[in-house]
C-alpha cells in the first residue's frame, strides 16, 4: 500500500524545493490504494496546493476521514470541498460540532470546525458520524472513540480529553498499519485497539501525530518502549510529536522510527 503525508508541521523531503510544498501546523495523509483522505490540515491551503504539486487532485479521494474536530485537521474541508465537482464521504465521530477550546498564551481559543452541518449538505457531501469501527472497504477501520485504558490522555493545551480522536486501521499481511491524527486517545491505546480491531497480532506502521508535546520525557521514553515491543517496521511521529518527541522516538527505534514531514511518501 502507499500513503503520503499531504500535510504536517515539517517539511522534510528536499523535493519540497522543486514541488513547492507548504508546511503548516497541522496534519493530513493520503491512502492512494482505497482512495482515503485522512485529515485536511489547517487552512486548505497547503493541503490543496501539496495535493496538486503530488499529482493527486481534489476529486481524487472517494472518502475523507476527520481523525477528530480540532481545526489543524479539519481546516482544509471548505476549501477541499469548494475545489471538488463530486460528492464525497466524510466519517467522522459523532461530535464532530461540538465546541472544542484550547488555552494559549493569549488565552482560551476557539479550535473545533469551521463548518456547519448545512454547509456538508449543501456541498453534497454524505455525512458518517461515528462512535464504533467503522469498516470503509475490506480491512480498512475508522476507529471510532478509541477506549482509553493506559497513561494519560495527550490532550496538550486542549480543554477537553478529545473523546473524538479517532485513527485509521488497516490490515496489512505483516501487521496492523494505523494513521492517528493528533494521538490524543494515548499511543498504546490507539495501537491495542487498532490490534483488536483489525485482528492483528503485531504493529507494522504507525504515522502521524503522537502528542508528545507536554509530555515528561520520563512518559515518552514509556511510549517509546511500548512501541519497540511491538515489533513495528515503520514509526513515523510527526505533527504533534514535536521536535523533542520525534528525536527519542529516533533514538529508541533506530530502525523503524523515519524523521518525516508533508510530501513524505510510504510504500508499506
Ligand atoms: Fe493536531
Ligand atoms: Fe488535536
């Protein structure tokens, strides 16, 4: 299978010099073999401008799945949806229009979506708002709320535990491939539910967010144990992962663990 990183915090290919990739805050990847989109970034513009420096264009995904309602994922809809001459399907979880804060320095801000239901309906899109796995094609899962039994939750400067965040589960003949958008459900939690549900008994891969920001360095190296049992092929910690998170993510799993940004592409 293949998946590229459209969208991240990091630009990290020097193919973004000649592609002209833009970086922002915020996350999306593409599963090129069953057309998903997983996330859409923060403003849609370096989601769409990325896609097409690619060559995937915007009617391309058949399904786009919203790993949770922050605006660093959600961003890129109106403009993704604007860009398209089709209908597309959208699952997400069930409060997808909650009100979602976060508290920065200059206080408590606004970062759930920038959307309303109407404006979904209008664009034509067919809307699959979700609470339990949700099976799009043969072996591929949007989670659904992801149970939290382990650590703590990696909400960062969110005011809610984000009960939304939902990863991507594909079964992969060599193991369970996951995408997670922010991490905030906690990365063993993401990982064991995502071996349940896709009925796998080892990880393979596992790109994106990971929250590490905020974090002790005394939890990351846990988190960093927990996935070298695991056995994985592939550790991509991206986005949320922060700078930090991604070096002992490195440094613990020499092999697997890749530094890797937007334009990023995965033969898996
Ligand atoms: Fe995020
Ligand atoms: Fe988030």
């Amino acid at each position: 299978m293949r998946v590229a990183i459209l969208v991240d915090n990091y630009l990290t290919q020097p193919s973004s010099l000649r592609l002209k990739l833009l970086g922002e805050w915020g996350f999306s990847a593409y599963v090129y073999d069953w057309k998903i989109l997983y996330d859409t970034g923060l403003s849609g513009t370096a989601l769409l401008n990325n896609m097409r420096a690619l060559g995937i264009s915007p009617d391309d995904p058949d399904v786009l799945v919203l790993s949770h309602r922050h605006i660093d994922h959600t961003g890129g809809v109106k403009k993704l949806l604007d860009a398209r001459s089709r209908p597309l399907t959208v699952v997400a979880h069930e409060n997808l229009f909650a009100k979602a804060y976060a508290r920065f320095e200059v206080g408590e801000v606004e970062i759930g979506v920038d959307f309303t239901r109407d404006f979904l309906e209008s664009k034509g899109v067919k809307l699959v708002l979700v609470r339990k796995p949700y099976e799009i094609a043969e072996g591929v899962w949007a989670s659904g709320e992801i149970p939290r039994s382990w650590g703590p939750s990696h909400t960062g400067a969110a005011l809610d535990l984000v009960p939304d965040d939902m990863a991507l589960y594909i079964r992969h003949p060599e193991g369970l491939v996951a995408l997670t958008g922010c991490g905030h459900a906690g990365v063993e939690n993401i990982v064991e539910y995502g071996l349940k549900v896709a009925g796998a008994d080892r990880l393979h891969a596992i790109i994106g967010g990971l929250h590490f920001i905020g974090l002790s360095e005394a939890r990351v190296r846990e988190v960093a144990e927990y996935l070298k049992a695991k056995g994985p092929g592939l550790i991509v910690g991206t986005h949320c992962t922060g700078v930090s998170g991604i070096a002992a993510l490195h440094a613990a799993l020499p092999g697997a663990a890749e530094v890797r940004g937007a334009g990023a592409v995965f033969e898996i």
